[in-house]
C-alpha cells in the first residue's frame, strides 16, 4: 500500500495526563503520521486517558478511562469535525475502562461492576448516580480493567482478563469473555482461553463476535505474536494458558494440552503488538477496498528489547471469516530510531459519516481520520 506524509498545519497543545501516562511535554507532531494516499488525521478531541469509545445515535461519544477515575463525554455540536463540548459524567471509579450505550443509558465497567447512568444524554450536565447492574466480578487489578459492548444478541459482553502473565486459574471465570442480560443478570462464559482482550466487536455481515487478544510476556522479543480471533459460538477454547497463537506450546503449561484441541487465530498479529480495539469497516467514506475490513489498534510493545507496534493495523478479511492479510494502516506514534513513544492508540469507532475515531491514552486525545481522495 502506498503512503505519504500527511502535514498539517495547526497543532494542538497537549492538556496533562495522568502521572502515568504523561505524554512528552509540547504540540502534538501529527505531521509524522504516515496514512495511505489521500487520507488525514487530525485531533477531535482532547480527553485524559482516552481509552474504551461508545457512540449514541444522536453523536455523543463517551470515553473510558483507565489510569484515571473519570468517564467523559464529548460532541461536535456545530458540524466542524471537532467535539465543542466536553463533560466528566463521574469520578472516584476504579478503572473505568468499559463504556456501552443502549437504549438512552450509559454503560461503564469498573473492574468488578457494571454501572448503569440511565438517560445519560438527557443528564450530561449533572450526571444521575449510577446503578449497579452487576457486582460479581472478580476484585483482581491484573488485567482488571474491561472493555464491554452489546451483541447482536442484546447481550453484555464482558471480558475478564488473566490475574498473571500466565497460570492457570482455579476460578473458571478468568481468561474468558463472558455475557450478561441487560439487568445484570444470567451471566455466562461465552468464550474461553484467553489471556486479555480490550476489544472485540461484531462483522457487519454474519453479526459474528472477532476479538483481539494478548500474548503473554517473557518468553523473548519474538514470541508470542498477539492475536485476532473468530467466534461464531458460545463454547470455544483460544488455548490460553496452554497454548499460544494455534501453535506455540507454552513452556511451563503447554504438556498438559495439545494446541490442536483449541481454536488458532484468524491472524497472528505483531509480537507484543498489544492489540487492543478492533472494529470493522462499515462507512462510506473510505475506498471500497477497505469495506467490511478489520482495523486493530496497536497499543505498544512493553516487553521487548525494541519497540514495536503503537499503530493502527489492517487485517483483510476474506469470506467473512478468515485473514488473506495483514498491515500497517497508519504508523508514526513511535520514533523508531530513538525507540520512543509520543502517542498509544487504544479503540477506533467509525462514525456515521465514515470517518473513524482513534483515541490516544498517552497523548491524551482522539484524532479523526478521514478521507478526501
């Protein structure tokens, strides 16, 4: 794919971020952004912690938060492809990193509740007190934090992440994706063997649940690739802690299990890539080409001796179903030859009118990528 350097002209000045996630001090170097020919990048928005995105038929897009405590809200209210208004609809959580908008409510996930803000855009100035539609959660901070979203179903779908790098876990509710009813109630494992995923969503076609997924860390630069997986029924086991990827035996668990009883990845992706948000294609705006495609973003390598992903990738999708593909959308978060990072992105979100969202949890923004080709 062919691609070019996308300048602009106005920079937009950092606002602070959370002590962890502190970007680098200055304006935003969007003009080291590579996209394919005659796409643009730009900021929508300014939010601490950008994390998890949810969008209401009416434009409001709330946003998660997860080395923060706060849930946002923000809308480009006069048309100019820029959220004018912002809103803190609560603090004080405890990683709210999940958010889900069904029928006028706002749904958060904390690491062990679910929280229901009922008419959430009827109250965006003075947010209602939540209630706790589900509390049965594990406790566990370690890969705690949750990315959730509505099925096809009208199902809740919420992961819950391995409380280690690797082990197996006497609880069967970890490494899994499970799903509740809309009250809270009837939870259930929808899926199994799998280590941590922040993002999954539905093909536009089948209404079939694709999700990413994490490899474990310390087992070298290379290895395991990070994952994006296909499950088209309840039931199915990813492999994890036994086996990684569809065909790596894990060092310390991998004897008690072959990798052929599990489900393999529809694409490996980037090793350590840590592949968060991922959704498909559904707009207009872009070429037909990307149609129904996959687009992944790629946090950011920790565990490895040099950096690797902090991107937004594209996996081809062919008969709805497997991978004929997989590249590099857009790149140039990371400084490869001083291997630093200046943003992370973590969710994408396409809005109605084909563009798509991307938020940055380093940066402390969501950019908007369009195209005018």
């Amino acid at each position: 794919m062919n691609f070019k350097r996308i300048f602009l002209g106005a920079m937009v000045v950092l606002t602070a971020c959370s002590p962890k996630n502190k970007a680098p001090e200055g304006r935003l170097p969007l003009e080291t952004i590579k996209l394919p020919e005659g796409f643009v990048i730009d900021v929508f928005a300014e939010v601490n912690d950008a994390r998890s995105l949810a969008m209401s038929p009416s434009g409001t897009i709330f946003v998660g938060n997860k080395d923060g405590d706060k849930v946002y809200a923000v809308k480009d209210t006069d048309g100019d492809f820029k959220a004018d208004k912002k809103w803190v609809l609560d603090s004080g959580l405890n990683q709210p990193n999940g958010v889900a908008f069904k029928d006028g409510h706002l749904y958060v996930a904390e690491i062990s509740r679910i929280l229901k803000y009922e008419n959430i855009e009827s109250n965006l100035d003075s947010s209602p007190n939540p209630i706790v539609v589900n509390d049965t959660y594990p406790t566990e901070a370690h890969h705690g934090w949750k990315y959730i979203a509505f099925g096809p179903d009208g199902k809740l779908y919420v992961p819950v992440g391995a409380p280690c790098n690797i082990c197996e876990s006497e609880d069967s509710i970890f490494n899994t994706i499970t799903r509740i009813n809309v009250d809270g109630s009837g939870r259930e494992i929808y899926s199994k063997g799998i280590r941590n995923t922040v993002g999954f969503t539905w093909h536009p076609v089948t209404n079939e649940l694709w999700f990413t997924d994490n490899g474990r860390d310390m087992l070298g630069d290379d290895v395991p690739p990070c994952e994006l997986n296909y499950a088209p029924r309840a039931g199915m086991n990813f492999g994890y802690p036994y086996c990684h990827a569809g065909t790596i035996k894990d060092p310390e668990f991998g004897d008690k299990h072959a990798c052929s009883e599990f489900t393999a990845p529809v694409q490996p992706l980037g090793p350590h890539v840590a592949a968060l948000g991922v959704k498909f294609y559904t707009g207009k705006m872009f070429p037909e080409a990307y149609a129904n495609q996959a687009f992944i973003a790629e946090h950011g390598s920790w565990n490895r001796s040099k950096k690797i992903g902090y991107r937004i990738s594209l996996v081809k999708i062919k008969d709805n179903k497997t991978s004929e593909g997989y590249e590099t959308f857009a790149s140039g978060w990371l400084n490869e030859e001083e291997d630093k990072a200046w943003g992370r992105p973590v969710d994408v979100l396409v809005l109605p009118d084909g563009s798509m969202l991307v938020s940055d949890d380093l940066a402390g923004v969501i950019y908007r990528i369009s195209y005018n080709g």
